[in-house]
C-alpha cells in the first residue's frame, strides 16, 4: 500500500466519522417554513418538561377570563354553560399533533349517538395554550370543525348545537396558564424550533369544573380500560371498561376515574402523516454513516495489519476519533446554548476539551519521529552499485 492510499485512507474514516459524530441540525416543520424557523417572540413564563398530571378531583378556575372566537371576553365558566365539558388544550397554528387530538374528537363526536350532541348533554372547549393567538384563528378552527374542510374533504359536526357547544377560545399568558396549571397540563416553547412542546389528551370536567377523568393520544372512539376491580362478566373477570360518551354522562354526575393506558405522545417532530414519530433523516444517515465506517475501517486496520504498520494505524486515528469529539461537542454545545440548555452546554464543551488534551497527549507521546518510515530490515541491504552480489 502506498502512502497515498494510506492517506486516502484517513481522509475518508475521518469524513465519515465527521458525519456521524456531527449533531443534528434542528428545523421547525412548519408548512412554507423551508426547512427553517419563522421568525416568532418566544412567550416567558411557561413551564418545561411537557406532560401531564392528574388532578383528579381537582377544581378549575371558573372564573377565569378568556376571548370567544369574536374576541369577546368569556369565562370558562361560561363557555362550559353548566354540562359536562371536554377540554380540549391546543394550539390553533400547530402544524403536527393538535390537528390530529381534534380530528380524533370530531370522529368520536360523530360516532356518538344522535341524541347526544355537544351544546345539549355536553360541552367541547378547545383552548389555545398560545396567548399570540387571537379570535380569527379560532373562528377559522371553529369553522372547519363545524362545517367541514373543502380543502381536505374534512367533514364537519354538523349536528344542531354545535355552534354553541363546541367552542374556540384564545386568551392571555396568565389566565392560560392558570386554567391548564389546574388540570396538571404542561407545555413548553421551543425555542429552537419555534414551536410548543405539549401533550396530546383531553380532560373530562364535571358541570361543576371538577375533573373526572383524562384520555390519552389522538383517539377517543373505543372502549378504555379504567383502574378498579375486575367485573365478573359472562363467568369471567374482566377490567371494567369506559368510553368517551359514558364519561360524560359519569361526569354530568360527579363520577370519574383513571385509566390504565396513560401513553402519552408529545408534540415533538409528530409526523401528521404516518401518526407518529418521524424518522429524522439525518438520523438514519447518520446510522448508515457507523455502518459504513465500521466496514471501511475494518478493512484498513486489515490492510495496515498486512503491512505491519498496524500500530501506526491505530494512533492516527485514535486521533482522528477524538479531533472528531472534541468538533462533536463544539457544535453540540453551541447548540445547547443557544437553546437555553446551559448545563448540558458545559458537559458537551467538557467533553470537547478533554478530546483535545487527548490529541496533545497523544502527539506528545508519539514524539517528533511517529509517522516516519519503519527501518530496513537486516539482511535486504541495497545491491553494491556495480548490481552484482
């Protein structure tokens, strides 16, 4: 093997160990974004870690005050008109899950019998966890919902009392906040993407604002396991099941419960078309990127080993591995940084640093000969000039 072979050799481990150990880059998902963030004024104030809470029995703030779908102030009190009521938390500019939590309630809705409609045995208030958003947000989700979308061949309610019974509200910062904070809600605004981490659920009030029960993920039709004893049902026991109607009609009582199946999807890189998490792209280049390296490594280190350079081999790209690192972290940790993330910012440059007093120890201890050529071996002298013995 040449030495330029060799060295053809280590540019491209490293190129590929370059690809691999790269973060990925981040990208809002947004329709018409191009791949990148819009421009947005991050909101302060709202709480991290997104998920959810049960507050079983908890109490909402009926009095808290929020804007109707004609920017009229409203109470949620008011909005939920004294029947059991479905919240629904969203936001209306979301361009993954939350379509997917009101296209699973409309179908549930629709399913429902036709004597039992929101706006006459219960309530559905959808709230914008967004305080940029605003009334013409929510008269066009309103609208869509109730009446149908052309553009999609969504089909709507379209069932008397709706109009008053399904409902889209917007309000402020604070008053949001402590309307979902009562219900064990958490969201959280990225940053980076420019969009809100959230949970995907609705919760189950009583007419008196008492929650009574919580489903999870983007489907409501079918019948759900609760917590309690099991039922002796045809000589056999079996969990106790519910559906969303019947929780309502337990709700419009005062009677609730969990349920068994608390899986919970968040609103992060939600992939609206296949009603799951997407494979980021990058991330399965970057696999193939190991699998490739590991190939092409492999056959070098055999190559060296052929040659007995093998101890060479593997100190150039020990340092290869780590210059890869210590680069891997810087980007890594800029990209923390900039995200708010300053503790794991200060683990990645860490582990960047120490990569790099790798490679001075590594160069040191090599020395200024590491690298030359090994010395003939005896008994191959070169030919005297005259070319005989």
């Amino acid at each position: 093997m040449t030495r330029a072979t060799r060295y053809t050799l280590f540019a491209l481990v490293a190129a590929l160990a370059s690809v691999v150990a790269l973060p990925l880059p981040l990208h809002a998902q947004g329709p018409g974004s191009g791949g990148l963030a819009p421009k947005y004024d991050a909101p302060k104030g709202f709480r991290p870690e997104a998920g959810i809470t049960e507050q079983l029995g908890g109490q909402v703030p009926l009095d808290v005050t929020l804007r109707d779908e004609n920017e009229k102030p409203i109470t949620f009190g008011e909005a939920m008109a004294g029947r059991a009521t479905i919240l629904v938390p969203v936001y209306y500019r979301c361009p993954m899950l939350c379509t997917k939590v009101l296209n699973g309630l409309l179908e549930a809705l629709r399913k429902m019998p036709p004597n039992f409609n929101a706006g006459e045995q219960f309530q559905v208030v959808a709230v914008s966890m967004d305080p940029l958003e605003h009334g013409n947000l929510a008269k066009d989700k309103k609208n869509a919902y109730l009446n149908g979308d052309p553009k999609t061949g969504q089909l709507g309610y379209g069932r008397p009392g709706g109009e008053a019974g399904w409902r889209f509200l917007t309000g402020t910062k604070e008053n949001v906040n402590a309307l979902l904070d009562s219900v064990g809600y958490r969201f959280e605004f990225d940053k980076m993407l420019k969009e809100y981490n959230h949970p995907s659920g609705i919760i189950i009030l009583s007419p008196q604002g008492k929650v009574t029960r919580y489903f999870y993920g983007i489907g409501y039709d079918g019948d759900f396991e609760i917590a309690g004893e099991k039922v002796n049902l045809d000589g056999k026991l079996t969990q106790p099941t519910t559906t969303l109607r019947l929780s309502l009609m337990e709700a419009a009582e005062g009677k609730g419960g969990s349920l068994l199946d608390k899986i919970t999807l968040l609103c992060y890189r939600y992939d609206a078309l296949h009603q799951g998490y997407s494979l980021n792209v990058l991330r399965a280049v970057q696999i193939g990127g190991v699998i490739t390296l590991l190939l092409v490594a492999t056959g070098a280190l055999l190559a060296f080993r052929r040659e007995g350079l093998l101890r060479v081999a593997l100190g150039r790209i020990g340092i290869f591995a780590l210059l890869c690192v210590a680069v891997s972290g810087l980007g890594l940790g800029g990209s923390l940084l900039r995200s708010g993330h300053k503790e794991m910012a200060v683990g990645a440059f860490a582990f960047s640093l120490l990569s790099v007093i790798g490679v001075t120890v590594v160069l040191l201890r090599r020395g200024p000969t590491a690298g030359a050529e090994p010395p003939p071996v005896a008994g191959h002298e070169a030919l005297p000039s005259g070319g005989t013995a």
